[in-house]
C-alpha cells in the first residue's frame, strides 16, 4: 500500500512540474527604419552560367558542367550545325536583405554579345532554303528586346531568374559544383565563397539567408564566338536594387561549313580556252551540278581549294602544267583565285598545297561557288574523259571591326 501511495505521489508532481513550464512569454521589440538606412541590403553574392537546363533531368542543369576545365564558363557551339541551340543556364546567389530571402522581389539577367559583328543581313529562319527570309532575334522568355542586328556588344535580351528550392539550390552549388571537379566555375564577389555560404554550420545556404536564382538560355548555331557579357541584379520589395554583378562566359570558335555538290563537272573542254562551270546561291532545295557553300560555324571564314591534275601531266617541256584552274566564291570579277594542280593525279594535298579564296562568308551566310579549267596544250594518251579529286578546306577569318 504504501508503494502505491508514493508512485501516485510522484505522478502528481511531475504532471504540476510539467505545467510550470507548458506556457513561456518572450518580450519582443523593433526599431522602426527607413529602407534607405539598410546595414544588411540585398546583394548578389556569385553567378555562373553551366550546360543545359534547369527545368531538366536532373533539375539543375547538367550540375555545374562547362566544356572547358579554365575557371569560369566555357561553352561549345552545337555540332549539328543549321539550327541547332547551345543550351545554358545563367544562376546567381542572391543574398536577402536582413538575411530575409522574402523580401527578395526580383532577380533579373542581362546578355550582351561580344564586341564583334554579328550579321550583315539578321538570322536566317526556316533553315536554309531558297526561299530564305530574315529575322531578328526572338525572346519567349524576357521582359524587353532590344532585337540586335550587328552584335557588338548589344544587349540580346533580359530576363527573370527563378528561385531554387533550398535543397536543390545548396545540393547544386555545395555538392555538384564545390565537389565535383568544377569547383573554378562560380565567379564570387569579394570577400565570398564556398565556406560563407556552404558550411553546415552557418553557412547561407545552409540558414536560408541566400538562395539560388537560374534561368534557361540558348545560343544558336550561328551565335558569333567570344566573350558574353551577363550582368544579374536584384530589387527587394521595397525596390531597392543591388549592386550590378557582371562576368563574362566565352562561346567557344567553332569553323564549319557545308556544301550540296560532290562533283565539278567541266563537261566538253577545247584546248587552250577557259571553261568556267557556275554556282548559285539556293542551298535547299539545291542542285548537285550547281555548286552552293554556307557557313555553319560561330566564325567568320574563307573556303580554301586543291585539285589534282585529272591524269592531263605536264606541257612537252615535262616541268609546267598542262592543266591550270580558278575558282571563287561569289559572283565578283576580281575574286577570281589562280591555282595550278599540287600533285599528280591520286596524290594528296597537305597544308600547303590549297589556295585561299578571297571572298569572306560571314556567319550564316550561303554563296555560290565558280571553277574553271584551262587545258593548255594536250589531251594526254587520247581518252575520251580525265577525272580527278578535288579537295575544299577553310581557314577562319577574323571578325570586322566594330564602330
């Protein structure tokens, strides 16, 4: 009995101990202050630009991929060539005014080309047929335009960036980026880093002071290379706008072009008269006999050429050609380019057995190309057709200067 006696004691008094402490009052204060007097203002803290696409498998891009391993982003044109996207993402770390990522507004990117011409015609759409037209560049995802024409360092568009979850954002940035080998990617503002913001103690990320904005980007095929300029900033809700953080990331040089013929077909040749066979400018749908060029690379280029003597030799005296070419791209008079064979038929061209070509096809751009063949003293061994190889290479041509 009297064990009963004390266990129901003991019950009683831990249930009126417990009630001691079932309700605490805390004193709360604040000191009233004008947005413009902010100690803890908003701020960018660090962007970057990575491969693909947020909205993608796996949620964050291609988790702080570039293709390059130099600090900072560096991204390679699309290898499928005409009308083919290079997919990125612009990211920023946004600290919250107060440590309140709340009373973050806005965050907002703007993307510059390089200082290099871009067109002298606009974007071809709808692939590269003949019946071709031009058009500026197209936004689906901005707020304004400024529809460049000439590149040259103008503004192509700007954009909303929108807010990771905190998972995704801290796992993105303090896992993928921080320990997956491309920890040089992020561009930081000074005084900034990973441990300010990743450490599991009280880094930002990690107490929700900052968050992770992105957004989905492209460049198309014909994007001129170099240096974009991207610029992030931010408003809170009061519209007090942060700092403007800018870096660059490079778009890589890639040359490239296409032809639609695989033959050059001199057809009836007379000794010692020039025989020119033509192109044209209609690349899709385009005819094989009539020799068309584009440019599918990020650069501008000239188109280099070789041929073999086509089994013609040499003249009696055993050491000049008995065959010499031209050839041009284009239409204009003056840029036709001389060239003898390099070799005998079947041999192969190297480095410098190709003539360049004067005219420059710009980014985009498709032209005709010309031959022509001057038999000048014989038809060697009495054959009723020669045939031989011919070799077309390019060489990349620097951009103009912009005014």
């Amino acid at each position: 009995m009297k064990k009963v006696i004390i266990f129901s004691l003991m019950f009683v008094m831990t249930f009126a101990m417990s009630g001691l402490t079932a309700l605490a009052t805390v004193q709360t204060q604040l000191i009233p202050q004008a947005n413009s007097d902010s100690t803890d203002p908003i701020r960018v803290k660090a962007k970057w630009e990575m491969l693909n696409l947020v909205s993608g498998d796996p949620g964050v891009g291609e988790q702080g991929e570039d293709d390059s391993t130099v600090a900072g982003a560096q991204f390679l044109p699309p290898t499928a060539g005409w009308g083919a996207n290079m997919n990125y993402t612009v990211c920023a770390i946004v600290h919250g005014p107060e440590k309140n990522i709340d009373n973050i507004d806005r965050v907002i990117t703007e993307i510059y080309y390089p200082d290099a011409p871009m067109h002298t015609s606009g974007h071809s759409f709808g692939g590269p047929t003949c019946n071709d037209s031009s058009i500026g560049i197209s936004n689906d995802d901005g707020i304004e335009i400024d529809n460049p024409s000439g590149g040259c360092g103008a503004k192509i568009e700007q954009n909303f960036l929108h807010k990771l979850t905190q998972i995704d954002g801290k796992n993105l940035v303090c896992e993928a980026i921080r320990k997956g080998g491309n920890d040089n990617l992020i561009v930081w503002g000074a005084n900034e880093g990973y441990e300010e913001v990743c450490n599991d103690t009280d880094g930002q990320l990690t107490k929700g002071y900052a968050a992770v904005y992105c957004a989905d980007k492209d460049l198309i095929w014909e994007d001129p290379a170099g240096d974009y300029k991207v610029d992030v900033f931010a408003f809170d809700k009061s519209n007090n706008q942060s700092a403007v953080f800018t870096n660059y990331f490079e778009y890589i040089e890639m040359m490239g072009f296409q032809i639609d013929f695989n033959t050059v077909n001199y057809g009836d040749v007379k000794i010692s008269e020039h025989k020119r066979v033509y192109g044209d400018k209609c690349y899709w749908p385009g005819d094989s006999n009539v020799p068309t060029v584009r440019n599918t690379g990020n650069v501008r280029l000239n188109m280099k050429v070789a041929q073999d003597d086509m089994g013609l030799g040499y003249q009696t005296d055993s050491t000049t050609w008995n065959v010499e070419y031209d050839a041009r791209v284009g239409d204009l008079e003056t840029d036709w380019a001389y060239y003898d064979p390099f070799g005998l038929k079947g041999t192969t061209p190297g480095c410098g057995d190709y003539t360049t070509l004067e005219e420059i096809l710009d980014l985009s751009e498709i032209e005709e190309m010309d031959y022509s063949i001057h038999v000048v003293e014989k038809f060697p061994g009495n054959l009723t057709s020669y045939s031989g190889t011919m070799w077309l290479s390019a060489v990349k041509a620097d951009f103009e200067v912009c005014e």
